[in-house]
C-alpha cells in the first residue's frame, strides 16, 4: 500500500516536471498511468472546484466539487475516438489509448495546477463580501474572473507540456503543432458545451443552489452565445 | 588619378572576386584547400534511443525507466488485409493504402472500404435522426449513405477526367477505390465524432444550430478525406497539376452540400419523406437562419 502511495506521488512529480522524454515513456505504461492520472485530476479538480463554489454556498461548493471533475472527464471521454483518430491522421505514432493518455496527462496537470490555487483562491474568497451583502454582484463579478484567469493560466502551462510531448514524440514541430491545435478545438468544442449542460458552477447569486439547473438540456452553449450577440448587434 | 581610372584598374584587375574566368583554378583549388573550413556540429535531436535510463532524484529508491524507441517501422498492409487492418493503415499510414490500390490490388479493397462507409454513415445517420425521431429514424441514415454515394458518382467522372488531364498515370478502378478510401476515411472520422454530435443532439433545440454542428463537424471529416484522394494522386506517377484536383475537391463538396438541400428534410420533420420545391442551398441555408431570427 506504502508502495503505491509512493508510486503516485512519484508519478505527480514526474507530472509537474513534465520532461517530455519521461512523459513519453508514461504512454508505454498507460494503463497504470491512466489510473494514476484519473486519480490526481480528481483530486486537483475536486479541490478546486469546491472554492469555485464556496462563495456561493457550502452546498454549491459540494456540487462543483463533483461537477468539475465530471466536466473534465466528459470532455475527455467523449472526444477520446476523434482525438485518436486526429493524432493518427496528422502523423503521431500512438494509438487511440496513448493519445487519451496524453489528453487526460495535460487535464491532469491543469488540476494539479489548480489544485495548487486552492489555498489562494480561498483567502480571496476570505476577503470577499459574502452573499447577501450590498456589494454582493460585485464579488460574484470578481469570483469570475479570477477563475477565468487561473484556468487559463493553468490550460496555457499544460497546453505548453503537451506541445512538448508531442513534438517528442512526432520529432516534428510542425505536426505537434497541428495535433495540439485540433485537440485543443475539439475539446473546447465539446467542453463549452458540456459546461452548458452541467451549469452552475459559479452560482448566480439570485439563483437557487442546485446541482443541475431545471433544463440542463435545453439549448446549448452555442445558441446562448449567438442569441447574447444577436442581441448586441441587431 | 581620376575616378574613372580607377573604375578602369580595377576592371582589368584579373583577381577582381567577381570575374571568377580570370582566375586560375587550380590555385583557387589550393586556396580552397589551405582555408580551414569551420566545422559546424551537426544538429543532433534529443537523445532517445543512447538514453535508456532516467534516474529520478526526489525517491530515495531510484525509479527505473526505459525510454521507448520512439522511431517505429513503417506500416506494412497485409496484401489480403482485414477489415481493422484496412482501417488502421486508413487511419496511420493511407499511403500504405493507397499503395495496396496502385499494385491494382483495388478490387477486394474497394469492397471492404464501401461496407466501412456504409456501416459508419449508417451510424451517424441514426445519430442525425435522433434529432426529430420518427420517421427519421430509418430516413436520415438512408438519405445521408444515398446522398453521399449518389454525389461521388455524380463527381466520378469528372476526378478521372481531371485526374488525367493533371497527368496521373490511372485507371478508372484505381480511382474509384480511392474515392471510396476517401469517403471512408470521412466517414470514420464521421464516426469518431458520434459521441460529439450525440451530446449536441439532446441540447440544441434549433434546426438551424443542429445543421451548423453537422455541417461543422462533416466538414472536418470531409478535409481529411479529400487529403487522402489528393495525396493518392500524387503518388501515381507523372501528376503535375494540382489545381484541377483542387477544383474537383471544390466541385465534390458543392455537390455533397446541394445534396443535403435536394434530400432534405435529413434534420427535421416533415410529412413527406422528400421536399419537392427546388433550392440551391445557399438560398435554403438563409431561409433557416432567417426563421431562426424571426422565432426568437
């Protein structure tokens, strides 16, 4: 047992140093690396998503605790075949297993990243106007946008380790360059919607707290964004 | 001295570095030959197949790895492959494929490629049908398999003509298994997309936003067939042009588009199976989206 809680620490550091010739070797072993990487995402991503919603209420912290991890791995699932299939297609020598791997090893690390914030995002957290207060839209505006700004800041440093991989693995850079592009398009693709669909994370203040919204099927990403232009344009 | 007597000396200066004929070459060999050339280091990549061991540092018990020989031997395509043999070389190395269909090999292919397109777009079909259900449910399958053979075999003549006329060395068999290895290719990725276009199915409510999906996710697939068509070509001897080929790739998709107006409904509902009023789709794409904007 000792062992193996050795073994998944080890393979966290070896994850955050991100060498692209150790991570190559993670895709000969992916069973046992998958695991291991599901296991810290969960973590990472548990963590973090309970400080999205902590502001809003404990509950709503539980929610998203489950929800941001489910989110991440959905995407991963669901684009797992075209993301195989576009690896394959546009040059890199790794089957539909590996190329999950190195999708699920760069969500893994955005996670850890953000697993990391936790502590930080907390004590701003500590310091906001809590609901029910005068200032209260004012910190849910500014809960926004630090998230916004600490995913992207965590996706743009794994995204970074992922081209690496890739391109040490294509010994190419131009392809690895195209693979990450389309990876990344079609996991935007798809995780924009299903954060639709799992919404909310956040917590409209005026809302009540629950774990899906009453609809969570109808209408998607998409047509909210084109309706919010639709209405600023015409 | 003057200017122009100097322009003049240096004219009929036989060592002037230009006027290299005035020169005699075998001192300028010597010359060459005493000049010690700088040696560059050659660029080496990142060790991979020397570096067999890593030693991480953190543990206290050194974890060994072995770092996988990255460079692989190239794919081989049985000559009697199966049916997931033919898939992965579509998928890993088509040039394998294409390969297979220049031994004139393309007769046993062919038929294997078309039931891999059958059974892929039947599948997406059902994904598409999903969408209004009913009658869709047997009638977006068939007229998405329907249209898109009807299309290739409307566009056929035309890649072999253009095919030749760019100066590939082909036969008309030859070129239809690559067509149908093209359109098989996007109907696997097609297939890969089927999660995606799942999901999409049970949240968008809209026809318009529904089509936009398809449309964007068929059009992903279909670049990657006509990669493979393209690169088919150039792998048979002697092509030189590669407009004509672009013209047919533009000619093919017009065509598939046309077709998804001429067959439809294929997302929606409607009581009859076919719609009889004439459309380009252009037109009919407008009208959607002007809909849209009226309902909303």
């Amino acid at each position: 047992m000792t062992d193996y809680f050795k073994q998944l620490w080890a393979d966290l550091v070896q994850l955050c140093r991100a060498e692209p010739h150790v991570l190559a070797t993670w895709l000969d072993k992916d069973k046992e690396k998958i695991q291991s990487c599901l296991i810290w995402l969960i973590l990472g991503s548990s963590l973090y998503g309970a400080s999205i919603g902590l502001w809003r209420a404990p509950l709503q912290s539980f929610y998203v605790a489950i929800k941001f991890p489910l989110l991440i791995i959905l995407t991963t699932l669901g684009n797992a075949i075209i993301n195989g299939m576009l690896a394959q297609l546009l040059g890199a020598k790794i089957s539909f297993r590996q190329s999950f791997l190195a999708v699920i090893m760069s969500f893994t690390l955005i996670a850890i990243i953000l697993g990391a914030f936790t502590p930080l995002a907390l004590f701003l957290l500590h310091n906001l106007p809590p609901m029910g207060t005068a200032a209260a839209s004012q910190a849910h505006a500014l809960v926004l946008i630090l998230h916004v700004i600490l995913i992207a800041f965590a996706g743009i440093i794994a995204n970074i380790h992922l081209f690496n991989l890739l391109e040490y693995i294509c010994t190419n850079h131009l392809k690895a360059k195209q693979i990450l592009l389309t990876w990344l398009g079609v996991n935007m693709f798809l995780g924009c919607q299903l954060s639709w669909n799992l919404r909310p994370f956040f917590g409209t203040p005026h809302l009540e707290v629950r774990f899906l919204r009453d609809d969570p099927f109808n209408g998607s990403f998409y047509e909210a964004v084109f309706h919010i232009l639709k209405r600023l344009l015409f | 001295m003057t200017t122009d007597d100097i322009h003049t000396l240096e004219s009929n200066n036989p060592l002037k570095d230009n006027d290299v004929t005035l020169v005699d070459t075998t001192e300028k060999e010597s010359m060459r030959m005493e000049t010690p050339k700088p040696e560059k280091e050659p660029y080496h990549l990142p060790k991979k197949d020397n570096d067999t061991t890593l030693v991480d540092t953190t543990e206290k018990e050194s974890i060994r790895m072995e770092i996988p020989k990255l460079e692989k031997e190239p794919y081989h395509l049985p000559e009697s492959a199966s049916t997931m043999q033919l898939v992965d070389a579509l998928l890993k190395s088509p040039e394998s494929v294409i390969n297979q269909i220049k031994a004139g090999q393309s007769k046993k292919t062919f038929f294997i490629l078309l039931g891999v397109f059958v059974f892929c777009h039947v599948i997406y079909g059902l994904i598409v049908g999903s969408f209004s259900g009913d009658v869709q449910w047997y009638a977006a399958p068939i007229k998405i398999v329907g249209g898109t053979i009807l299309s290739a075999l409307l566009c056929y003549p035309s890649l072999y003509i253009f095919g030749c006329l760019s100066g590939a060395n082909i036969t008309p068999g030859q070129i239809l298994s690559l067509l149908a290895g093209g359109l098989t290719l996007t109907s696997i990725l097609l297939l890969g997309f089927a999660p995606v276009a799942f999901i999409f199915t049970f949240s968008i409510k809209t026809i318009a936003f529904m089509g936009v999906i398809h449309t964007l996710i068929w059009a992903v697939s279909i670049y990657f067939g006509l990669r493979y068509i393209v690169m088919g070509l150039t792998r048979m001897d002697g092509r030189k042009d590669n407009n004509l080929i672009t013209t047919w790739c533009v000619i093919l998709i017009l065509t598939m588009l046309q077709m998804t107006t001429t067959l439809r409904p294929i997302i929606g509902e409607s009581d009859t199976l076919l719609t009889h009023e004439k459309r380009f789709f252009v037109e009919h794409w407008l009208n959607v989206l002007d809909n849209e904007m009226k309902v909303k």
